[in-house]
C-alpha cells in the first residue's frame, strides 16, 4: 500500500511538473508573436536617405494591393518562401506562391481593421492570376497608379524572399513623388529601401508603395504556418500597419 501511495505521489508530481514546463514553452513560443522585431527578423540595411516630411490629410484614400495578385505563373509570381523551396513542405495553396497566400491574408486583414480604425481604406483583387501585360487595366499597377493619381495612397504587401536572395522588411517609397509622414511612419517601424532600389521597380515608378513585411523563413514563417499562432502573427502585422497609417495621417 505505502508503494502505491508514493508510485501515485509521484506521477502526480510528474505530471505537475510537465504541465508548468510545457506552459513555459508554448508561452515563450506564443510571445514571439507580440514582438515586432523578432518576427520580422532584420530591416533592410541599404542606404536610403529620403525622410517623408510632406503632411497627409486625415481622410486620404488608402488602397492595399496584394503584392503577385497578377502574376502567378509567370516570372514575378513572389517567393515560395523557405519552408517549401528549402524544406520541402507543402505549400499553403498549390495554386498560387506562398508569398501571394499570405500577401492576401494579410490585406484582408489590413483592411478590415483599418475600417474599423476609421481609415479610408479598401482593397483591390483582380481576380484574374495571370495577367501577362504589366499596364493591362486589370493589374495591380494600373489601377494602383490611377489611384494614386487621384490623390490617393496605393501600397502593394509582400513578404520578401528567404535566405541571401532577400534584402529584409522596410518600404519602398513612390519613385516620382515626395514620400509623405505615412511612408514615414512605415519606415520608422519596419525601416526603408533607397528610392531606386534595383533601379526603380516598376510599382513605385507608378507611385505604389512597395513595402516588405520581413522575409518568408525562420520564425515569421513558422508563426504564419503554425496554426495555434497564426492569428496572432497576421493580427500583430495587419496592428502595426494600420497604426502606421493612424500615426502618419493629420
């Protein structure tokens, strides 16, 4: 009996045990999540110089784009991000880039938030994945470029490449125009690119903002894919963009 009493004693106490130490674990897992720069992992460090001092009214239209909408299965399709390209899992949706899974996660996400912040803000969709001409009136750009020149804000989401082919979050401003205290906002959280970044790109030459939430590896995207954390990830991301755009705005 008094071996039984202690075999229960210390099962019991085991189990005590494993509890608090797989609490620790999946906390100091989750917290990871609530922290900015650890998720995102490093900012660009490329010498960029532009400061965005030009004033925003509080009420600008703001339109989030959904980096590769329009390219899928054609070069710029983004990146299929660490897991699957180096590790081999499956992808998120076999019919569009990892990359692409996420940017639209994320503007849905940006967007619906941003709303209830009060923000002017939508999104645009073409719908269609491949779309070969780059100034078809369908695509990203086109209709981002005709927002803009209706006065209005265009920025088009990305996840940046994994490994030595990416650069790091931050944004890429509008190539012919002032950046503004929203584009100011963004780069003091997530930091910023040169204005000709790879001479140009062609989104910011249309006056889309281009910015790069961090590259698709290591913990930014095992939080994305894991699901006990994957809400919290997207709602800290889609948190910290929308805040930008309040801290910028008059």
């Amino acid at each position: 009996m008094k071996n039984q009493v202690l075999n229960i004693l210390r099962f019991t106490l085991f189990l005590i045990l494993f509890y608090i130490v797989s609490q620790l674990y999946y906390k100091k897992n989750l917290n990871i999540a609530e922290d900015l720069e650890l998720i995102i992992g490093e900012s660009t460090n490329l010498p960029a110089t532009w400061v965005g001092i030009k004033n925003v009214d509080k009420n600008i239209p703001i339109l989030i784009l959904a980096g590769h909408a329009d390219s899928q299965g054609l070069a710029g399709a983004g990146t299929p991000g660490e897991a699957v390209d180096k590790f081999g899992l499956n992808p998120m949706n076999s019919q569009i880039s990892d990359e692409l899974f996420w940017n639209l996660k994320l503007q849905e996400l940006i967007v619906k938030l941003g709303k209830k912040k009060g923000l002017n803000i939508s999104s645009y969709d073409p719908g269609i994945r491949n779309i070969d001409d780059p100034n078809d009136p369908r695509t990203n750009w086109s209709v981002g470029r005709r927002f803009a020149q209706n006065g209005g804000y265009a920025i088009e989401i990305h996840f940046d490449a994994y490994g030595s082919y990416g650069v790091g979050s931050g944004l890429i401003p509008p190539f012919f125009d002032t950046p503004n205290k929203i584009d100011e906002s963004i780069a003091r959280k997530f930091g910023r690119f040169p204005v000709l970044f790879r001479g140009g790109l062609g989104a910011p030459r249309r006056k889309i903002r281009i910015l790069e939430i961090g590259k698709l590896e290591g913990s930014l995207e095992k939080n994305l894919r894991n699901l006990k954390t994957r809400q919290r990830t997207l709602n800290l991301l889609a948190n910290e963009i929308v805040q930008a755009f309040l801290n910028g705005i008059i």
